[in-house]
C-alpha cells in the first residue's frame, strides 16, 4: 500500500491526482484517515496526457 516506488503507481497516481488525495485514499483504505477527494477536472487532464503519451 505505500509502495510509492510501484511503477503503476507513479505512471498514473502522480498524473491523475493530487499526491495529498492518493496518499489520504491510502490512509482511508488503511483504517487511519479520512477519505480522499478526486479532482474531475485534474483527472481528465491527466489523462489526456497520458493518452496522448501512447
């Protein structure tokens, strides 16, 4: 779960959302924390660079 060095995770969490949301959506999964909130707009943008990456 805090395996920041997973290449899926930094392909896509660092691109598609804020680093503070992924790491609380961590905690929350964890039993610590709050939930995380997703940023739609962030999201897409993100996405759209990596589909044009591909």
């Amino acid at each position: 779960m805090d395996d920041y060095g997973n290449e899926v995770f930094t392909q896509y969490a660092s691109r598609l959302f804020p680093f503070q949301e992924v790491r609380a959506e961590m905690s929350f999964i964890q039993g610590k924390g709050s939930k995380g909130k997703a940023n739609l707009k962030c999201f897409l943008d993100g996405m759209l660079v990596l589909a044009e990456e591909d």
